[in-house]
C-alpha cells in the first residue's frame, strides 16, 4: 500500500512539475539511408525551437545546438561504434541590422555560414538536416543490423531540454540492415 501510495504521489509530482516549468519534449526524427557508396542521415529535432528559445535568440542571445551522429553496428554484447559525425549549428540576432547571423560546423571545421533576415529559415538552420554524410558503405557488411544514434543539445541550456537522466540531451535513432 505505501509504494503504491508513494508511486502516486511521485507521478503526481511529475506532472505537476512538468506542467509548472512548461517543459515539453522536443522529439528527434532520424532517418538513415545507403545511396551512392555512402551512408546519409537525415535528421530534424521537432519544436526544438520553443517559444523561450525564440526569445532567448531575439534577445541577441547565441545559441548553438550540437547533434552528435554515431554509426553502429548491432552486436550480441556490445554495440560497435563504425562512424561518428559532429555537428553544430548556430545563431545569434544582430538587433541593428534585424538579421540572423548563421553558421554550421561539421567536426569542428566551419561548412557554411550565411545570414538571412527569415525566422523560418534561422529556424530550419538549427533544427533540420538533410542527407548529411557519416561514412562510406564500404565500411559496412552485407545483410549486417545497424543503426543511427543522433543525440541532440543546446547553449546555452534551458528548460526546453530537460531530461533528467542525460545532462539535456535527446536522443533519436533509426536502424536499418544493410544490403547493398
């Protein structure tokens, strides 16, 4: 009767907490596919951009959200890890000019930069990837299991992201057998 009585009272605080703080889940898609000799992910972290994180970036605040792109191989005890992939987007609103001053970086290495003036755009910027390569397929075995891990986090950090067991991150997966 008590830990009945107790594992009420601790999702009843859940929720309420949940509904106080106005967290909501942001979820991350994650799709995988083999095509001309390579492995493409393609990913998008659905309302990942919050009201309050909108605020923060009007506010001229810089935000950067990271994804970190791990390729691994499904085993009978450990999962091996093929390829990995980093990649952070970011962007911070200049107050003068009205623009969204926007870069990307894959594995530390600056891949685009550009400004726009189009929150949707600064938005699509932060949160959606499209066939983004993680390694070659040579790397890979026939009919082998594997999946896609994509872990998703911000800065500066927020409520937006809370998840406590992971230090603010989500994660998406996607999992595929290969078959050239």
């Amino acid at each position: 009767m008590t830990t009945r009585l107790c594992a009420s009272c601790l999702r009843a605080f859940a929720a309420v907490f949940m509904l106080v703080v106005g967290v909501r889940a942001a979820d991350l898609t994650v799709a995988a596919i083999a095509r001309d000799q390579q492995v493409l992910v393609s990913f998008e972290l659905v309302d990942g951009l919050t009201p309050a994180v909108g605020d923060a970036i009007q506010s001229g605040l810089p935000t950067t959200f990271s994804y970190a792109i791990e390729l691994r191989r499904s085993a009978a005890l450990f999962d091996r890890t093929i390829a990995s992939v980093t990649i952070s987007a970011s962007v911070r609103f200049d107050n003068l000019t009205r623009r969204y001053q926007m870069s990307r970086t894959v594995d530390g290495r600056v891949e685009d930069a550009r400004p726009t003036e189009d929150h949707d755009d600064m938005r699509k910027w932060l949160t959606a990837f499209d066939r983004i390569p993680v390694t070659a397929t040579s790397r890979l075995e026939t009919n082998g299991e594997y999946y896609v891990r994509v872990r998703a986090s911000a800065q500066p950090r927020s409520a937006w992201f809370f998840w406590p067991w992971d230090r603010g991150s989500i994660l998406g997966l996607a999992k595929f057998t290969f078959i050239p």
